[in-house]
C-alpha cells in the first residue's frame, strides 16, 4: 500500500477558542480525535478527509489529513486519515487506532473497518439501510447511516456506478461530530465546491440517522495473517515495488532556490537570510561575519536604516515582520569581530569623503587588498554619520568604534583636506584609482520672501542645526519652532528641539502622514514625545511682527501621483485655506542635493557612475552623489558596488553576484505550516524621560536568564525561497523516493507518482511541481 494525498493546513491559534459546548463526539473530547475513511478510488475519500480536517481547521484547530491507496487506481479500495488536536500534530504515521469510522462504499461495510476502533466510537455508514440491519455486523456499536449515494446521484455528482458521495458524506460527518451547517459551507466554500456539493452536503446534514445498537460489543478479530514473519534479509523487505508507479505521473517534483525578499530589498546587498538564520542558531559570530562580508556598519545600520527587507518580509502577511533591524543591532552588539585583514596589493585607491558611502568602499577596497586612502574635508571621519543624526538615535561610541574597525584594515585617514575640482585630478594622477563618495552637500532652500534672509539666524537649515547641537551649547529653551519638511531631517530636527527645552515644537508637512519619507518608528516616536504634526500644509511666505516669526501656510488636499508615485498636493481654495503660524524659530529640512562642482569640466558620468573625460586614473562616483538615494544603507551599498567596479578595471576580476534568482513572494510560501508567534520587541526608554536627555531612545534586545530574544526573533524566519534541510520533504513523501544526500536532496522519479505532497509540505517554496 503507497500513501498519498495532501496533507491540511497546520497553525496555532492567536488566541484561544472558546469552549464548544455542543454535543458531538469530535467536539465533546479533549486530546486528539482520529479518523480512518474507507472507501474506493473514484469516491473523494482523501478529499472528504480534506474537507473534514479544512473545516476544523477553519475553526482554529490543528488538523492533519491523507491518503493511501493500493496500486489500482479508480474502483480500488483505499484508506484516508484525519487528525484534529489543538495542539500541534507531529505524529506522521497511519492511524492505526480511530476514534471513529466512516464507510464510502457499501460494500466495504463489514467488522474489518472496525478494527482498533475504540468503543465510544462512531461508525458513520454510506447506506440506504437502517442503521439496525447492521445489528449483528456491529453489535453495541454506535452507528450513523445516510443514503449518500442516492443524494450525490439525485444532485448529479458522479453516477450510479461511480457515486462521488465526499460532500455529501461531509455534511452527514459534520452533525454526527457537532459541527453546524455553517461549518460544512465555510470548509466548501474554501475549496471552491458550490452547488450541487453543497445542497447534497445540507441534505445529507439533515437525513442522517443516529443510534447505538443493540447487543454486545466485541472487538474486531485483528487480520489474519500467513504466519510469516520477514526477516531483514528476504528479498522484499525494504525493497522498492516491482511496479515502476513513476509511469503513472503526469507532473514532477523539482527543487529551486529563490532570493528572499528581504535580501532584495537590502540595498547593502546584505544576506539578510543567512545572517538571520545564524542568529537563530545563536551562533552571533557566523553572524556577524556575514554582513561584515558587504557592510562594516551592522551597529550603524542596527539603529538607523528605514529596514526595507522588514517592509518585504513575507512574514508581514503571516503576522509580523521579523524584527531583522533589532537582530543586527544585537550581533553587532554582542559578537566579536573577526581579525582585519591588510593590504598586499601594490595597487592604491584614493577615497574623497568620509560618509557611510566612502568608508564602504574604502572597506570593501582595503578587504580586498587595496592600499586605501581616505580623504576628508570635516575635522573627523564620518560625514552625515557624524553631523547629521542626533546621539539619541546614533551614540558616537559606537558608530566611532565601527569606523576604527574600518581603519584596522590599513586605511589611512586624512582630515581636514578638503578636494576640489583641481585636487580630484591630482589624486587621479597619484592613485591607481579614485572612489568620489561626498554625498549630498548642498540644502535645498525655500522662498520665504525677503525677510527671510534677515531673521538674524533664527531661519536655518536642519542638518546645520543638528550639526551646531552637536559641537556648540545650543538653547532653543522656550520657543516655539516650526520644522519644515516630512523627511528624517526633519523629524531628528524637531526631536532635538524638544530635547533642548523648546516650548512648541511643530512639523510642517505637505502632505499626509503616511506618505513622510522619515521612519514612521521616528515619526511616532516623534509624537509621543510632544512634537505637533500639521499635515497638508505648505509654507509660502514668512515676516516678522513684534520680534517673532509669522510663517503664512496653504492649506493642501492630495491630487492626482506626481513622478514619485505619491499623490500630489494641491492648493486648497476654501477660506481659511491660508492661515499664519507665529514662531521664534523656523528649520528648513527640505533635502539636499549633490555638489557636482568636484566633477573636472569636460568630464562624462558613463556606466556605473565611472568619469570618463581624464587622462589619469579612473574615477568613481558612488552614494548619494551618484544616485540620490538619500539613505546611509543605500549610501553603504553603493560604495561596495563601485569599490567592486573599481577592482574589475585593476584587475579584471568580476566578484559581483550572479543575477538574482526570482523573488519567492508570499504565493510561495507555506505559511499555513507555521505558527503564529509573537515578534520580539527591544526596550525602548519611556517618552518622558526622553523628552529631557539624549540617551539613546532604542535599548535593543535585553537578554534574560531564559529568554534570549535575538534568537527566539531570529528564529521566527520563514528562510524564504532558501531550503534549511527541516527535512519535510523527506518525512511526508508517502512513496520513499525523496532521500537526502549531504546538504541537497534526490527525488527517484522511478517511483514518484507526481502527487505533490512534498511539495505541499515544503514551507519555503523550493519544491514546487512541473508538468512532464
């Protein structure tokens, strides 16, 4: 006998279900209930066992269904079986003891299909008879009888010769077992069975005939058997059958491996998967070296990246994403970093800037052996890094200890030297190649008329402002400030403000919350902590009245998505429309813009952001002056990927990533064979006491005697698209022919029917089936 057949859905319930109160057997019980339906090919027997099982499973149990057949296919007998617990199901194996038996056929009623049924259980028959004919069959037992074929052919479902009774049979198990008609529909309707199959499944509900028999119970004899016991030496045992029942398939299993989203929506280039996957091992160290092996900032990034891979993580649509930013932060944290490495080449590269994304390629560059000189305008390395985000969100230890580590790798830092336009072609004539990360340099103003420019510096640009707050004895004690802008400039400005004692702190946003570029952790943050946002909102000029500021705004409604695909504000034209805004203080977060002035006249930006135009060494751009991108993750993958650039033209090695494979989206994933679970949050310090220091807001993972969060977060993973080795695949093959061979596995199409259930069972979307 070969099994097969699908097996149902598995989850846990979020919360428990309450106490069912009505009186069939199936409901009445506690611990798992096991059944076993005989029938024959042909008669939906595994999917009345899928209907069964969906329609518990749909109210929040545990459930497990398959099927075994012989080696005929239509007309010959068959078992399937169905387990519901509310508890996770692990046991794999044929039930061998029911709690209850259902009988497609007629002419498979008879004391066999009894055999290791427990006494309490029902024995629910396909039969015009009444139950009392089977008397003598069934003494003492308790019996439902249903005419099932004579509904299923009234209703048109199959024939008189091949009655396809699953649905109808459904409804009669479904008022034996305690389950409401209501029930029978939802498990229909989920599989897309209308019609027929639920008007027969209603009669049924209704026709069927319950009662306990009369006379003596007495067990079934168990088989008779020839006497003969194999031994591990006869030919048969272990052996595969003579039949080749791969000649039966019409499809294949195949394994594939996907790219996981959140690796996609990394723009470090992170493996994100693996590292994760590390953690959930609680091996920290593994960890670690995976993302240093694309990015030197796993702290940096732990605490400031907007997370795109947590916005992609299929998780979502299960529960919650997997707190990805929080595990890097606590291997970033915790684990120690592996020795640097030094330079050996003969080759040298010059980096001009010291942001996110220079010291990403000077990384990457002196990784790879390169003598790497960085060259930096500011008294300190770091860039944006160090001017523009605020110690509450980035504590300079640690982003200071990260850039040290950079360093160790033989990176000679220069400070204070800032590079021009005729600097840049010196360092080409110097170096053999040079890397240009400087970023966005330039503040984007706004026209607030001409007594903006008099207001004695109480207008000014947010990233000049963090920048004064971090190296001066800043007061805005008492005033109230106004923050244009909806960006993570923005909101730190505003944040900060709070923190040096403003009276009122306001954001001035254009348009709606949801469509602000800042973190909406930031955002929200932001709030709880006092600062006021006025959405749909744009300025339009400023004046001064009695030595303060009055800022005129214009109200604003969302039109039709402009270029960015965000819905565009425009004008409101009611009458208060136009209202002013009094303030002492007015910080303008618009966004910045690269100065290109550093690009030599004459000079070509070509493919993958190379100057073509010199005579000398090639140049690189890379970060946010090449693309705008406006991120320190997106910053820190594109000084890798021109570093990579750079070393092809040295070298002519190519250590760029093969193309991606596709993304495994949620329509791969098995997420019905997972458990909810609840995600991991980090501590974070309470508003108030926010509102009146600078220390860190986000704590990160605390770990306790018995709860380490990192890697109980960690291993909530799905491990998309990527198969883990959990051996499923193996475990529910009812054939045999799926075997395990190191890391990989073999599938023996010798034997493999084509039934799908490794694949169904495959929980990362690597098995999938091909038609032949």
């Amino acid at each position: 006998m070969r099994q097969g057949g699908v097996e149902a859905s598995v989850r846990t319930p979020s919360e428990p279900a309450a106490a069912d109160t009505r009186a069939g057997p199936a409901a009445r019980r506690s611990g798992m209930i096991e059944l076993t339906i005989h029938g024959r090919g042909g008669q939906g027997g595994v999917t009345l066992a899928k209907l069964i099982a969906t329609a518990y499973f749909l109210r929040d149990k545990h459930v497990q269904a398959f099927g075994v057949y012989a080696a005929e296919r239509s007309g010959a007998p068959l078992q399937a079986f169905v387990r519901i617990d509310d508890e996770e199901i692990t046991n794999h194996n044929q039930v061998s003891q029911p709690d209850h038996v259902i009988v497609l056929d007629p002419t498979l009623i008879g004391p066999q299909v009894t055999r290791g049924l427990k006494p309490e259980g029902w024995v629910i028959l396909n039969t015009p008879q009444p139950a009392v004919a089977f008397a003598e069959v069934f003494a003492g037992r308790n019996v439902a009888v249903v005419d099932g074929t004579g509904i299923a052919v009234a209703q048109g479902l199959g024939t008189r010769a091949v009655p396809i009774v699953n649905t109808t049979m459904l409804g009669a198990v479904a008022r034996v077992f305690g389950l409401e008609l209501a029930d029978v529909e939802a498990a229909l309707a989920s599989v897309r069975f209308h019609g027929p199959n639920v008007d027969s499944a209603r009669e049924a509900f209704e026709q069927v005939r319950q009662t306990t028999l009369p006379g003596e119970f007495r067990p079934a004899a168990p088989a008779e058997t020839n006497g003969h016991v194999a031994g591990i030496l006869d030919a048969d045992v272990g052996g595969m059958p003579s039949i080749h029942t791969g000649n039966w398939a019409t499809r294949a299993p195949h394994r594939r491996q996907l790219t996981p989203p959140c690796n996609q929506g990394c723009p470090a280039g992170n493996d994100v998967r693996s590292f994760v996957e590390a953690a959930g091992r609680e091996d920290y160290a593994a960890a670690l070296e995976i993302i240093l092996k694309t990015s030197p900032f796993p702290g940096v990034c732990g605490r400031v990246c907007p997370a795109p891979c947590m916005t992609a993580c299929n998780r979502g649509d299960f529960d919650q994403a997997v707190n990805i930013r929080e595990i890097e932060r606590y291997v970033a944290d915790h684990a120690p970093r592996p020795e640097p490495t030094y330079p050996w080449r003969a080759h040298a590269v010059a980096v001009v800037g010291s942001g996110p994304a220079g010291l990403s390629a000077a990384y990457t560059l002196a990784r790879l052996g390169y003598r790497v000189e960085i060259f930096e305008g500011g008294p300190a390395l770091g860039g944006l890094l160090r001017t523009g985000i605020p110690e509450y969100r980035l504590p300079q230890h640690m982003m200071a200890d990260e850039i040290e580590y950079i360093l160790a790798h033989g990176v000679l830092p220069h400070v204070n030297h800032f590079v021009d336009r005729q600097e840049l072609h010196r360092l080409s004539t110097t170096f053999d190649a040079v890397f240009v990360g400087t970023g966005l340099q330039v503040s984007r103003g706004l026209k607030l008329g001409p007594e903006a420019g008099g207001s004695e510096g109480r207008v000014e640009q947010g990233i000049d402002f963090l920048d004064r707050v971090r190296h001066q004895d800043v007061s805005v004690k008492g005033e109230d400030v106004v923050v244009i802008g909806g960006g993570n400039t923005a909101i730190d400005a505003a944040r900060t403000a709070v923190r040096l004692g403003a009276h009122r702190v306001r954001v001035v946003y254009r348009r709606t919350r949801d469509q602000m570029p800042a973190i909406m952790e930031e955002v929200n943050e932001g709030l709880d902590e006092g600062v006021e946002l006025h959405e749909l909102v744009a300025p339009l000029r400023m004046h001064e009245d009695l030595g303060r500021l009055v800022l005129t705004c214009q109200r604003m409604r969302l039109g039709e998505p402009d270029e960015s695909g965000r819905a565009q504000p425009i004008p409101e034209t009611t009458e208060d429309a136009v209202f002013d805004l009094c303030c002492d203080r007015i910080i303008l977060a618009l966004g910045q813009s690269a100065d290109l002035s550093i690009v030599p006249e004459g000079a070509q930006v070509r493919d993958h952001h190379r100057l073509v135009g010199l005579t000398a060494a090639p140049i690189f751009l890379g970060g946010d002056v090449a693309d705008n991108a406006g991120t320190v993750t997106a910053a820190i993958g594109g000084g890798r990927i021109a570093a990579l650039h750079i070393h092809r033209t040295l070298t002519g090695e190519d250590l760029f990533p093969p193309p991606a494979e596709p993304v495994a989206g949620p329509d791969v994933i098995g997420m019905q064979l997972f458990a909810h679970r609840p995600r991991q949050e980090g501590l974070v310090l309470r508003p108030p006491d926010r509102r009146i220091t600078f220390t860190e807001v986000r704590r990160g993972f605390l770990d306790e005697p018995s709860h380490r969060p990192a890697a109980l977060e960690a291993q909530r993973c799905f491990s998309c698209g990527v198969c883990n080795q959990c051996d499923r695949c193996v475990q529910h093959c009812p054939e045999g022919i799926v075997r395990r061979e190191g890391a990989g596995y073999e599938f023996d199409y010798s034997y493999c029917k084509g039934c799908g259930l490794c694949a169904s069972q495959c929980p990362r979307g690597v098995v999938y089936m091909a038609q032949l």
